[in-house]
C-alpha cells in the first residue's frame, strides 16, 4: 500500500510517498480502507522535528484520524463491523496510508449522510474545541479569545463557544477576509496575530471592545514566542488554555508573564484529549457527527487533495493559506 512517511524532519519535502506491505488486523484491531485522511497542525509540528524528544524517528507514517470502511477484523472483533463505515482516531501515526489497522475502540461508525471527508474535518477538532472550553471552565456569558482561530479547531472553538451563549467571541487570523468568515461562525471581534485589532474591510465595527477588562478564557491553538503577551488579555480570574503549539514552544520563561500580574490570579493550563475518558470523547464524537449530518455544525474543508500531495497539503499549512482542514485522499 502507499503511505506517506518523514524520510528527514523540517520542511515539508522532507516527506516522501513509500510502498508498504498492507496491514493485517491484530487481536481487538479492525483494517480500514482509508477514504479520507485528515491533516492536522500536530502533523505539521511532528513534522518539523518538534516533538523529536517524544520519541519520533524518520519514517514516521503521519496522521492522526482517517475514515473509511472497514474491509477485515482481528481476532476477538465482531464481525459485524465489515462493511460499516467508520472514523477512526490514529494516535499520532498512520493516517497517510491507503489503509489503517486500528483497535476497535478508536473507531467510530459514521451516520448516513456525512462522508468520509466531513468526517475527518470535524472528528478531532471538534472533541479537542468542545473539551477544551470545559477545561477552561468556560460558562455562558464570559469572553472568549481564540488565538488562531482559522484551523478547525478554532473554527469548532469560535462556533462551540457563541453557541454556548458567550458574551464575546473574538478571534486572531491573519486577514480581514478570514476574519470575516469566521464573523459568520459567531466571532464578534478580529484581531490580527498579535491580539491587536483589524479593520475588517466590510465597515463592521472593530474598533469598540466587545470584552471590556479583557477576556475570561483564551483558547490557544498557536503557542511560539507570543503567548506570553497574551496574559495581558485577561481579566482577573482568567484562564488560558493551550491546545496546540503550531507556532513552536514558547519561551522557556513565559510564566514569569502570570507572575508579574500576580494580583490577577491567572490559570494556564495545557490540553490534550489523551486525559478524557474514552466513553466522553465517544460520547461527543457521536453527537457532532450526528449534528453534523443534519447540517447543524460548520465543516469547513480548505481543500481535497491525493494523498500523493501531502507535502503539499503541508506547504499550504505553513504558508498560513489554509482555513479549516485539508484532507488527503488515497
């Protein structure tokens, strides 16, 4: 089968197509026909070397959640689930490939009326955007920032966090016209990548804070040598949570920012869907990809393209073009 492996870490051509012997199901594992691979910032930031203390070696097979039909099943597996259409969830590899053998726990039957697509674009992001608002303890009526708000998570973030009645949703992107489209999933401020405010081009007012004293919860997706900065943004009590570190690390002393603001009580937590119970995150799943289905979630898919072009998929990402998610196709 093909896959797609990091023959070097760094840039994207340090990426190749490889030929690998066809996976066979293991004890409580089930083998998918890959339809659809979704493409994540983690990949990107495994990709560049960054988690290199994790473990990572060249030939890595990336990606993280893939959806298909399941075509065999392993010993102790019912095997009703041949033929059924299914998400699954990767771990942190073997999502670029023509097929995947994954345990029968991390699959999840798809309803009629999504595809394969959908439902990579929302499978992770939105269990990372719904826990994550739970773990900054978000309620109805705070502000919220989302701090690079075009991914899909933050597009899921921005969308779950208006839905939940916030007081103010406001966003960073790197362009008036994203801001606006993310204006339509409920953001009601953009600001550009540094937390300062863009004029949105339409005449819609940003120049009035939506969220006077700063923000309750910031949902940070981005991490890399600004975060520190954004302490700044938030009121007393304030929670910052960090899901991602698509930009890289950030600087080594950048608590030394909640210490000089001492007075406020500040919270900085990182999230990982690693520390949700696996009934939760089934128990979400199911219901976005049902709501999904009836066309009540934002799915937003920047583009499809052959699996053969993933370093592409990863030069887009890198080059900040992409809003929402890129899938691969095998």
């Amino acid at each position: 089968m093909k896959a797609v492996a990091i023959e070097t870490f760094g840039g994207p051509e340090g990426m190749a197509v490889v030929d690998l012997p066809a996976p066979a199901p293991a004890a409580g594992q089930v083998l998918i026909g890959v339809e659809a691979s979704g493409v994540g910032g983690v990949d990107a930031v495994i990709r560049r070397g960054t988690l290199a203390s994790y473990g990572f070696k060249e030939g890595h097979i990336l990606g993280s959640e893939a959806a298909g039909t399941v075509t065999a099943v392993g010993d102790g597996v019912d095997t009703s689930w041949i033929g059924r259409r299914v998400w699954a969830f990767t771990g942190l590899s073997g999502g670029y490939a023509e097929q995947a053998a994954v345990p029968v726990e991390a699959v999840l039957a798809l309803p009629d009326g999504l595809s394969a697509v959908d439902a990579v674009t929302l499978g992770n992001s939105g269990a990372v955007a719904h826990f994550a608002l739970a773990h900054a303890r978000f309620a109805p009526g705070e502000s919220v920032l989302v701090r690079g708000a075009a991914g899909s998570i933050g597009i899921m973030t921005v969308h779950l966090a208006s839905r939940a009645g916030a007081a103010a949703v406001a966003v960073t992107t790197s362009s008036a016209e994203r801001g606006e489209r993310l204006r339509a999933l409920g953001a009601t401020r953009v600001l550009d990548r540094s937390g300062d405010t863009m004029g949105s081009g339409s005449g819609a007012d940003d120049t009035s804070d939506d969220a006077p004293g700063g923000y309750d919860v910031i949902i940070d997706i981005v991490a890399g040598a600004d975060l520190p900065s954004f302490f700044g943004r938030l009121r007393p009590n304030g929670r910052m949570v960090a899901v991602g570190v698509v930009g890289g690390p950030p600087p080594a002393d950048f608590g030394m920012a909640m210490i000089a603001a001492f007075q406020k009580s500040l919270s900085f937590a990182t999230f990982s869907t690693d520390t949700v119970a696996a009934a939760d995150l089934t128990a979400v799943r199911t219901a976005q990809f049902a709501a999904a289905s009836r066309g009540e979630l934002p799915l937003a898919v920047h583009e499809v393209l052959p699996l053969e072009q993933a370093a592409l998929a990863h030069r887009k990402m890198d080059a900040g073009e992409v809003f929402g998610r890129i899938v691969l196709t095998p």
